[in-house]
C-alpha cells in the first residue's frame, strides 16, 4: 500500500527528530584542556645568598680610672654608694673628690668606677722632694791643681807664694778632702706620727646630755648622746663645715666639719641646722639644734673619723 506523499513526509521528520534526540542523549567528550600557564613560566632562578656575617659588638667602654683599681690612694666603687659617702670614709671634702676626679656631675657615680680618694700632691707611699742645704766646708774641690786659685796665707809676700815656714806639699800629691759634718738625719715616721695633727684640736662635748650608746666600730661609729628637741649641738672644735644637709642615708639632717687633714666629726638627727657648706666654724659655735631626722627619738649621734676611719670619740673628749 502505498503512502501518500503527505504521510511519507511526516515518517521522514519523525525519523530525523530521533536522529537528533540520539545524539542529544549520547554523552559528549571534550578534548582535555592543557594549562600552558604553567609550562609558559619561566624555571625560578635561584639566588644564593651569602652567610650573614656576625655584628662585630664595640668594646664596652672602660670605666673611669681603671687602671687605678688597688692603688693606694685610690677607691673602686662598690653598689649603693655615693659621693658623699666616699668622702666620709676617706676623711674628706665631697668637693674635692669631685675635683680630684673631674667629676661632672657628684651625684652619679658608677659602679667599678676608681676614684682618687686622697689630694693628687700627697699620695701615700710617694716621697715629697726637699731642698737639703749643704754646707760650703764640705766641698771638695776636684778641679786640677794648677788650674785652682791661689791662697793667699797671712804673711806672704806674693799671691800663690807658700806661706813662711810651711812646708811645701809635693808635686802631684792629692790634698786630703776636707772632712764635712754629716748631714742631720731625716725625720723618721715614727717621729712625724708622734706629731699627731689631732693634738692640735682642743676638743670639747658636742652636746651636754647623757651617752646613752657607746662606741662599737660594727654598730654604732660613734657616740648616742640623748637631750631635748631644740637642745644646742655645738662644733666640738675649730673647722670648716664640708657637707650640711640630709643625702646621706641614716644621718637624717646631718653637719660635717673638717678640722685639718687628719680629723673630721658628723653631727646626725638633727632638726634644724644653723651652719652652710664651707663655712668656718669655732669650737662651741651652736651649728645645730638636736632632733629626731631619721631616727627613732631626740639624740644626736656623735663621730670623730680619724683619716675616714670611726674612732672613739671618748678616747679624745676631755673627761667630765
């Protein structure tokens, strides 16, 4: 049976529209997709770096007067000390220390640091150069015979003639040298010692009140004497006031004076002070008025320092 032209035109769209369903259903393969990204890069060049060399550190600078540390003469710092502190334990002007070492600033010290404790003319140990006179009779004269003056001896009767009746001495003789006195003995130290600098202070009490704490060079440098607030603290003999104030720790209101180059005295607990750094003080002079600064109740504490060292005081004050 044969179809009509319509009806075989309408098979031939199905049949393609299956054709095309089929394709549609069937799995499409996509050719792989390669990222040239990467292979386009350059390869990474590598840099070799060369060891870091170590920081060479400087040199800590050295300490002033270092090469002074264990001479006689001479202070090491040590932690928790000050200039004032120094200069009291060597018996001396916190002035001078300052002086002595070109000190900028006397409020800082540093630890390690060496300092001149004594005056730059007088170190210990160093022999001071004395002018020794010596004595016209005790030349010799080593000049040739002929080349000497003439002695002209009483009774002569022509200059470089031999006296009469003296016996010429002989051609080319040596003349005995004239025997000179020997030179008088320098002082020894024992006997510079005996004259001791602090016999020639005229000691007195500080203070009229009891002593209530003696000497003990491991706790208390010097003389406890109670009294009064307001009581009179007198200088204990003529001097030089070289520190008045309240720096030094365990002083409280404090007067230092210097009575020559052996002996100073501190006067502590003080509350009022009536004398100035530097200033000259007389023996009995009121130079402050006894109080309770930094201690416990009114007393004054009383020191002698002989060269920086605490001595008994009652060993020099005269007897009550």
């Amino acid at each position: 049976m044969q179809l009509r032209p319509q009806a075989r035109a309408c098979q031939l769209l199905v049949a393609m529209a299956i054709v095309v369903l089929a394709g549609c259903s069937s799995p499409v393969r996509k050719a792989p997709v390669e990222d040239r990204s990467t292979a386009s890069k350059a390869a990474p060049v590598v840099v070799s770096t060369p060891p870091a060399v170590p920081a060479v550190e400087a040199a800590p600078k050295p300490l002033p007067g270092v090469e002074n540390a264990a001479k006689s003469g001479y202070y090491t710092v040590k932690p928790g000390d000050t200039l004032l502190r120094i200069a009291l334990d060597n018996g001396q002007n916190w002035r001078d220390l300052a002086r002595w070492n070109n000190l900028d600033n006397p409020n800082v010290v540093e630890v390690g640091q060496v300092l001149r404790v004594v005056p730059p003319a007088a170190e210990p140990g160093t022999a001071t150069a004395r002018a020794v006179p010596v004595p016209s009779t005790g030349r010799v004269d080593t000049r040739p015979l002929d080349s000497r003056p003439a002695v002209v001896a009483a009774g002569s009767s022509a200059p470089g003639s031999a006296p009469v009746g003296a016996t010429p001495a002989p051609v080319g003789a040596t003349p005995a040298p004239v025997a000179s006195p020997p030179p008088a003995p320098a002082p020894t130290t024992e006997a510079a010692a005996s004259r001791d600098a602090g016999d020639e202070v005229a000691w007195i009490w500080p203070a009229a009140g009891a002593v209530v704490a003696g000497f003990d060079e491991g706790r208390n440098k010097g003389l406890t004497i109670t009294g009064k607030a307001g009581d009179p603290v007198l200088a204990a003999g003529d001097g030089r006031v070289v520190y008045a104030g309240s720096s030094l720790r365990g002083y409280g209101n404090l007067v230092i004076v210097k009575h020559n180059e052996m002996y100073l005295t501190a006067y502590a607990h003080n509350q009022v002070l009536l004398v100035k750094d530097d200033q000259v003080v007389r023996r009995g002079q009121k130079i402050a008025e006894m109080g309770s600064s930094d201690a416990e109740r009114v007393q004054l504490h009383f020191e002698i320092r002989r060269q920086g060292k605490p001595i008994d005081p009652a060993k020099l004050l005269p007897a009550r």
